[in-house]
C-alpha cells in the first residue's frame, strides 16, 4: 500500500462523484501516539514511539516522523532506535487508548448504525442509509473527520469507495488527516496502477513470488491468464487476488464481529531454555487464552502452538480436540503436548504463543460427554472472583512462584517494579 510515512498521501480536493460509494473505512492516525501527545503536545513534530522499552520489547506504534527513518510497528525497538536514535520512546496508556476508541465509535454509531468495528482505531461503516440526514458519502466523511477532531482532538483517515476493500486502500492512501474518495466507475484505474501489496493477502513471500514472474502492479496481476496466476500462487489465492485486483469485493458491513481465533504469545526479555520455566509460561497464556473464550461465550475445537527459538526459527503445531473448550486446563494440555520434544537439551526460547481456533459458540451442539466439567467449574468460579476482587486475586501456584522470581531479578538488577497491564502488551 502507500507508504505509511505518508510520503505518497493522496487524496480528494474537489466535487467528486460519490453516488456509488456508500463505504466509508475510517482509520485513526498513528492512534496511540496521537493519544500520548494530547498530554504531551511538546514532544509534536519530534519522532515518538509507543512500545517497549527494555529488553526485547517491541514498537506498538510510531509517528510519521519517525515513520521518515524507516521505523513501523511491530519492528523490535532496539532495531527502531538503530534507524531513529533521536526518537522518544513512551512506555503508553491501554485504558487511555480505550476510552478514545469508545469515543470515536460513538461518533461512528450517532452517523449510522451499521458499523463494523476491526480494531480499537479503525473500522467500516456503511452510509447507504444515512444520506438523508447527513448529505453524500463524501459529505458524511467529511463531518466525520471534523467531529473526530472537535471532540477527541485526533485525526483520521478516511477511505470512500464502493467496496470494503477499495475503501481500506483508499483510506491508506491518504494518510495522514485525508480523505480519499474513490469513485465506483473509477475503481479499476485506481487500483491498477498499485504495488501488488495493496492486494489483501500478499505479505513479502507472496510479492516475490508475484514479482519472480513479472508482476509488480495490481494491473499486472488483472492482466496474468488464470491459469498461469494458479500455478504461482494456488487456486485459492489466485482467485482472490484476480477479483481485488478489478476491486471486486462482495461482503458487506457487518455489525456484529466474530472471532476467528483468540490468541496470547510472550516474547521473553532473554532466552530461555528451563523447559519448566517455559510450561509456566505456556500456563499463564493458556489461562489468557481461556479467560477471553468465555468473555466472548466461544469455546475452540482446535489449540495451536508457537514457538521462536533464539535464531527466530518459528514452529508452529496444531492439536484438533474431540470436544470443543474453554477451560485453562485442556488448553495448556494439548499446548504442552505439542510442545513435547521442541523444548530441552539447550534449544534456547525467544517467544512462545498459544491461540484457540476452529471457533464456535458455547452452547451449541450436542457433547458426547464434557471431560473438563470439573476444571470447567473451578474456572469459572476463578472468574467470578476475579470480577469481584481484581486481575490476580487467585492464580495458579506455580505462576506465584514465577511472579515471585521475576520480582527476585528485577529488584537485584534494581528495575522497577512488575506492572502486569505493560506486560500485557509486552511493554
């Protein structure tokens, strides 16, 4: 897509022709720095980054100044401080990122109700039927982007286009503080002219197998025979790509979200190799995991481990299981037993991950028998006590016994003390 420094910012000036695009994709701008600089409005202008600060900590969000020296999210701070020595590191506010998402939702919601939530900062909304009272879909952008403004003192970035995707391009493409309409007749000549990147699905290996064969433009793709674009990319993927490269994308807003897997992973501040250190790791995002199953009333029939080693070689194992759960206990169980004979005799561990997949409703079809009724109850009753008194309250003994240790290091290297919500999010 555009560069997310905002060097390639595109967007509209004049009347257009916006009959035909009721989709409107709304992406705050570089959200969680943008939040921090509204207690902070000297550090404006000067390169932020939100994310961790110590060890292996990582960027959860830059601004565009520091975006200029080639940092993006997700990228290992001690790498982003390499490129932007000069840039101020926040250590961040997930309640305060929060209660600024509920804030713009809501603005969303008073324009129309179909809104589709894809994160804390951006989403879909479906203006079709909110011309009458609030003018054209460029109109309503508009105000949009205005009220954000007035009543958060953020930006945002809004894409108007006839289709889901085309409207998340477009929304990309004029960032930052932009608005980029797309007209429906125009679709084609917009997209054309692209990186394949823009096309949903192809991440860095799909664009050098894409390029190896002399595609590098959205167009390029459009124009690839079939037949040929099977045979690089697979019969599912090339079907994709062929229809978004012409933008042709069919879904719908949808105003309901379900989950399509639930997961938790640990980078480790150092590696490690103590195979019982890392099975209470394993339990700890196991219990995440199971926690978070049962908020959203899910349970999952199938439990994925993930495993970086010290020289980023990454594994991952799937374990189908007969009945679908939501309990801690069943989780960490077919985790460790995927984890069996990947851990040990020196294999170092940089970061492990467990995710609950192949979700379905609680409640919904018949079980054979429940194996885990009795875990099951103990966890929930975990639950309501964690409600009542807090994150915490009763915890695993063996993750006590973690906490206790980490606790040992920390106040023999003189850091400071454990705050659980930063390590949440590996801050």
């Amino acid at each position: 897509m555009s560069k997310q420094d905002g060097s390639s910012r595109q967007v509209t000036t004049g009347p257009v022709d916006d009959s035909a695009t009721p989709i409107l994709h709304v992406d705050m701008d570089a959200f969680f720095v943008s939040v921090e600089l509204l207690s902070r409005p000297e550090l404006r202008g000067r390169p932020v980054l939100v994310g961790g600060t110590a060890g292996r900590g990582v960027v959860a969000a830059a601004s565009y100044e520091a975006r200029r020296y080639g940092v993006n999210s997700a990228m290992p701070m001690s790498v982003a401080l390499q490129r932007c020595p000069n840039a101020v590191v926040l250590r961040g506010n997930y309640p305060a990122y929060s209660e600024y998402s509920k804030r713009v939702m809501e603005i969303f919601g008073q324009i129309t109700p179909l809104v589709e939530p894809l994160s804390i900062d951006e989403a879909f909304l479906d203006v079709s039927g909110a011309r009458r009272l609030h003018g054209t879909p460029a109109e309503i952008a508009w105000t949009i982007r205005q009220r954000v403004q007035a009543e958060t003192g953020l930006t945002c970035s809004i894409g108007v286009a006839a289709t889901k995707y085309v409207a998340k391009v477009a929304s990309s493409r004029s960032k930052p503080d932009g608005m980029l309409v797309v007209p429906a007749h125009e679709t084609v000549a917009f997209l054309h002219p692209l990186p394949v990147s823009a096309l949903w699905g192809v991440g860095k290996v799909t664009e050098e197998t894409l390029a190896r064969i002399g595609l590098r433009t959205v167009g390029d793709v459009a124009a690839m025979p079939a037949d040929a674009l099977v045979r690089a990319v697979g019969p599912a993927l090339a079907g994709r790509l062929a229809r978004l490269a012409v933008g042709d994308d069919p879904r719908e807003v949808h105003t309901t979200r379900t989950e399509r897997s639930i997961g938790h992973e640990q980078t480790f501040g150092h590696d490690l190799t103590d195979p019982v250190a890392i099975r209470r790791e394993l339990l700890q995002l196991s219990g995440n995991v199971a926690v978070r199953l049962r908020k959203a009333g899910l349970v999952a029939r199938t439990v994925s481990l993930k495993l970086r080693y010290g020289d980023f070689r990454t594994l991952t194992r799937s374990r189908t299981l007969a009945e679908p759960t939501d309990v801690a206990r069943r989780i960490y169980d077919e985790a460790s037993e995927a984890l069996e004979g990947l851990v040990g005799d020196g294999a170092r561990v940089r970061l492990i991950g467990v995710r609950a997949e192949n979700l379905r409703e609680s409640g919904t079809g018949a079980m054979l028998w429940d194996p885990d009724e009795e875990w099951r109850d103990a966890e929930r009753t975990i639950d309501q006590v964690t409600a009542r008194f807090g994150k915490g309250a009763v915890r695993p003994a063996a993750l006590v016994q973690r906490e206790q240790e980490r606790e040992q290091r920390r106040a023999a290297r003189g850091d400071e003390p454990f705050d659980p919500n930063a390590a949440a999010w590996g801050w």
